[in-house]
C-alpha cells in the first residue's frame, strides 16, 4: 500500500430516497396565505382527501412540502408523513414499494404481484391504527383516477391523502386552488433569485418589472429568470426583455411559463454550450423519475470528454444554480475524496424535461433523438429515413419492451449513447444493437418494482468501442449460459440488480467477459453473497466499489492480485467481518472506504501494521 494510503470509516446513515420530503427553497414568498387555508381543509374533521390543484409551476409541490414541515402537522402526523410522486404512468407497485422502503428500511424484498402489494398496504395501514398517516401522492396526472380510488378504499381512521396536479379530479371532492404570485410576491421573489441588491443598481428599475410581469406569477418562471440574469450586464438584460416581450411561445403548448424558460436555456447558448447540452440530455430520461447523477457521468464522459467525474457534477451544480434541476444527495456525508456519486440524482420539473425534448426536436443535426413511445409504432424521423444513417449520437427509448420490427431496419451506426428505459419483467436488448458499431455508452433502466430478466446480452459482443455499461433492477442469468467477450468495455456499474447467481456461476468468468475491465461498481445488490473468484484476474482494474450489497460475506483471498487498484470502496456490506490477508499485497491502493464494523476496523489495523 501506499505512503499516503487513505482510510475512511463510515457508519450506515439512513437514506432519505424512499418517500423522502423534497427540500424547500432557501427563499420562499407568497405561501401563507395559501398554506393556512390548505391546513384548515385537510385537517378538519372528517375530511381524508385533498387535491391541492395548479398550472404547471405555480408552486403546488413546494407548497406541499411546506405543508409537510408545518409544526401543527409535524406535531399531528409525527413520522409518519410520506411523500411519493406519481407523474404520468401511475404504479401501485412501486408506489407501496416506496412505502414498504421507508417504513422498514433498505432490506426488504419486492413484491411478486399488485395483489401481494394491496395486501401488504391494508396491514400496514391496520397496524397504524389510531395513528394519524398522511399521504402526499405529488404531480399526479390524468389517468391516474384508478390510483386515487384503490388508496381513497383503503382509508382507516385518521389516514389523510394530499394529492398535487394540474387537474382537479372533479371525483375527489372540490379542489383547494394555488393561484399564481401577487406583483409583490413575484418581485420579492426576483429580487432574490436575481440577487438584485446595492450592486444591481446598473439595471434599470423598469427591466425587472418588465421581467416579472412576463412571468405571470409562476415561481418557477421568475425564479429560473431571475438566475439566469444574475450579475449579467444591461444588454443582457434588454436582450432578455425583448425576447419575453415578442408574447408568442414557439411551444406546442403555447404557454407563457414556457416562453420565460425557454428565453433563460437560449441564454446558455451565448455562455456555455456543453452546459446547454448536459440540459438537453436530461431529456433521455422519463419523467417524474430521478436520474442517477452515475449514468449522467458516463454519458457526459464520452460525448463531451469530461474524463473526470466531478467535472460532471460541476455541471449538475451549475444547473442547480440555475433551478434548471434539483440536485439531490441521498446520503449526506462528509464529502469524499475519492469521488464517490452513486448517491447524487437529479430531479427535474416535467415542464423543464419538456423544453429540454422541444429544443432537442428543433436541432437541425438531430444529435439527439427521444423516442417515448409504446407499442409497436415508431417516428416519423425514423421512418422517413430509414434508408439513411442516422446521425443522432445519443438514442434514448422508453418503450414496454416491444421494439418495431422495422427499427432494425434503420442505420444507426453513428449512435455514441443507447438509454434504455422500460417497466417490464422480461427485456431483450434489441436486435439493432449489434449493429451499433461506435456505441460506447449503454444505460438500461428497468423502472419497474421486480429486477427485468435481461436477454440478448450476447449482442455486446459485437460491439468494438463500447466502453461503459450501466443496469439498474437488472437480472442476467443468460451471460452465464452464453458467455460475452466485450474487449473494450471501461466500466460497468450494477444498481440493485439480482447478480448472486451469475457471480456464483463457475461458467461465468469475469476476466474472459471484460478482461479490460478498470472500475467495477456494484451497489444495493442483496442477493450477492460472493464476488467471482476470477475477479482477481483482472489486472486493468483500478477501482471496486461495493456499496448496500448487505449480505456479501467475503472477498476474494487473491485480491492482492489486482496490481493496479488504487481504490476499493466498500460501504454498507453489514456482514463482511474481515479482508484477505492479501489486502497488504495491493501496492497502488491509495484509498480504502469500509462500514465502521470493529472485527473489520481491527483486522485492517493489523493488515496494515
């Protein structure tokens, strides 16, 4: 090991990622009034349901949360306020799931059916009993009245449901209605977000109420605004003024909201293109879901050449500054200096992911392409040309596993970047993977609550410059019975896939699979008990990280093999009581992160010694 070797302890923490309250602006404006009348028709006697109803960023979610952190509220419901967002595609399943998380912590299985789920949700709600629960179901949209009604039947005494959406669900009783900010509020509001102060005063008073008075009183618009200008000179800001001014969005939805974002994002263009890119590619993702700051790395790494990790993050962060995105870290530790970010994701409102698709529609080189599509339909870009390359670097499917025929059909060779979304239990990669031959980045994401079986892996093999792989509630018992050899792979990271029975395989061989192999992150996999042995065999690799993989037992007694690790993370891994005797062989391991366990603390002190 070496002289400046690291060591770093950490103590389990308790996630805040399942039903977890959103965090609450720094500044808030213009909520009282609304917040007063919001407890006093929710808290009353008998009354269990609520719809708190609004346009698209007027405020309902952080009006929500205020709610939620409310003393009277706090002191009413204790700890039992869970808060879950919905979106577009409602789930039973994983909504339960998330309250199945929080209510017993990380190590809980997945239920097997939406029958098992109910079940489970009517004992939960039985043995509550006479303690007050509420619900916060956020951003809840159309077709979600089924939803609605199965928790609405599950109602036990003092068990209240606070719904947010854009629509008032005429079923669910009348509506508690969030109006947009009052002239005063609004700016108040962008005074702050502006950070309009004594050395402002270059800009003349008449630009911000300009500004403002095109917002409309939507939080979201003055706040977004108001960054974007922050200390910017006043050209920018009459530049600004007239693009508000021109009162037409170029928007399918032809909202005002929508022309104050979309004036701040074409302000990126002037300043920082790669940041304006990084928005954009949120856009690969589905709505209403967090997307793993990890996989954004992998993807920005490649395409932008950002090699390091927190470059990445500087961006995410410079977004955030912006109220472009919500960053979010589920674990808050002290920072780490090995650049740990498997518990960084990212929020986005649905209105800003749709902005990002509209942009990504109106670039003339279609580096981009969205495809949010289910069935078998697919479109028209893809069709018109299908006898044409495909220029898009980044593809981005969410579909319900099922793949036109005629996609194959189409050259997508120039593809740099496959994101894969789906919410099914079985998955095949698609057969036109095999002809991306310049993919080096591919991410699949099963959103639903079982791990999918991945079939088709076998196509990898084809693939030369493929470098990182992602998978998140993945299983792969097929690359045991038909082994890959993807030479060029980098990195591959496995988020609460089902691996135990491959890595336990002795027909699965790791260093044959990906012999090149230099990072390996595996984390909230509680079914792997064992790493495979010839794990050991890979001598490119440079970083292990095991994270919230609870039931691994042991590592590998030959990893002093791996001559060129230089960080080995392991967090969380409750029953790994002692390292190899090994451990002292590996020379370049220059940082080391491991679970305050004594019986591991102090035979690592005597390794070391």
């Amino acid at each position: 090991m070496k002289e400046n070797f690291v060591i770093q302890n950490h103590s389990a923490g308790v996630p805040k990622a399942w039903c977890a309250l959103p965090e609450l602006p720094e500044f808030l404006v213009g909520l009282d009034e609304a917040l007063s009348g919001l407890k006093m028709k929710l808290l009353k006697d008998g009354v269990s349901r609520l719809v708190l109803s609004a346009p698209g960023g007027c405020g309902k979610t952080t009006l929500a949360t205020k709610f939620c952190q409310d003393k009277q509220v706090k002191d009413k419901f204790k700890e039992k306020i869970f808060f879950i967002t919905i979106s577009k595609r409602p789930n039973l399943d994983l909504v339960v799931q998330e309250l199945r998380q929080s209510s017993m912590g990380s190590k809980v299985p997945t239920f097997e059916s939406e029958v098992i789920a109910v079940r489970w949700l009517q004992e939960f709600l039985k043995e509550t009993g006479e303690n007050p629960l509420l619900l916060v179901l956020d951003d809840v949209w159309p077709g979600s009245e089924s939803l609605l009604q199965k928790f609405d039947e599950l109602k036990m005494a003092n068990y209240k449901i606070l719904v947010t959406s854009r629509y008032e669900f005429p079923g669910f009783g009348s509506p508690h209605i969030l109006k947009p900010l009052n002239y005063v509020d609004a700016m108040a509001l962008f005074h702050d977000s502006a950070s309009l102060g004594d050395k402002s005063s270059h800009v003349p008073k008449d630009l911000p109420r300009k500004i403002v008075e095109c917002c409309k009183g939507f939080p979201l618009a003055i706040t977004v605004v108001g960054r974007s200008l922050c200390e910017k000179p006043t050209e920018f800001w009459l530049k600004r003024v007239r693009a508000l001014s021109k009162g037409a969005s170029v928007l399918d939805s032809s909202t005002d909201l929508l022309i104050c974002l979309q004036s701040s994002l074409h302000a990126l263009d002037e300043e920082d293109t790669i940041l304006k890119d990084c928005f954009l590619d949120l856009g690969s993702f589905p709505e209403g879901k967090r997307i793993p700051a990890s996989a954004l790395i992998d993807i920005w790494a490649e395409l932008y050449e950002l090699n390091e990790d927190f470059l990445s993050i500087s961006n995410l962060q410079e977004l955030a500054t912006r109220s472009l995105v919500d960053l979010i870290v589920t674990r808050k530790e002290r920072m780490e200096v090995d650049g740990y970010y498997s518990e960084h994701f990212v929020a986005q409102h649905d209105l800003l992911r749709q902005l990002a698709i509209y942009e990504t529609k109106l670039d003339p080189n279609k580096r981009r392409l969205i495809i949010d599509k289910w069935g078998d339909n697919l479109p028209k870009c893809l069709t018109k040309q299908r006898h044409q390359p495909i220029k898009t670097r980044l593809l981005s499917i969410s579909s319900d596993g099922v793949f036109s025929t005629t996609l194959s059909n189409i050259q997508l060779s120039e593809v740099e970047v496959l994101v894969l979304n789906f919410s099914t239990d079985i998955y095949a990669l698609p057969e036109f993977v095999a002809k991306m031959e310049n993919l080096k980045v591919l991410i699949v994401t099963n959103h639903g609550s079982l791990p999918a079986k991945l079939s088709n892996f076998q196509l990898l093999d084809s693939l030369p410059n493929l470098k990182r792989i992602r998978l998140e509630r993945i299983s792969i018992p097929s690359i045991a019975k038909k082994p890959v050899n993807v030479k060029s792979l980098k990195k591959i990271s496995l988020f609460m896939c089902r691996i135990g029975q491959v890595f336990s395989n002795s027909s699965f061989q790791i260093s044959y699979a990906f012999p090149n192999l230099e990072e390996l992150n595996i984390d909230y996999c509680s079914d792997l008990v064992e790493l495979p042995v010839d794990l050991c065999d890979l001598m490119e690799l440079r970083k292990l990280s095991i994270t919230h993989c609870h039931n691994l037992s042991a590592l590998p007694d030959e990893i002093g093999k791996l001559i060129n690790l230089e960080v080995l993370r392991l967090k969380s891994c409750t029953d790994l009581k002692t390292f190899p005797a090994s451990i002292k062989d590996l020379e370049k391991l220059t940082f080391l992160t491991y679970l305050i366990v004594s019986a591991l603390r102090s035979c690592l002190t005597t390794l070391v010694k």
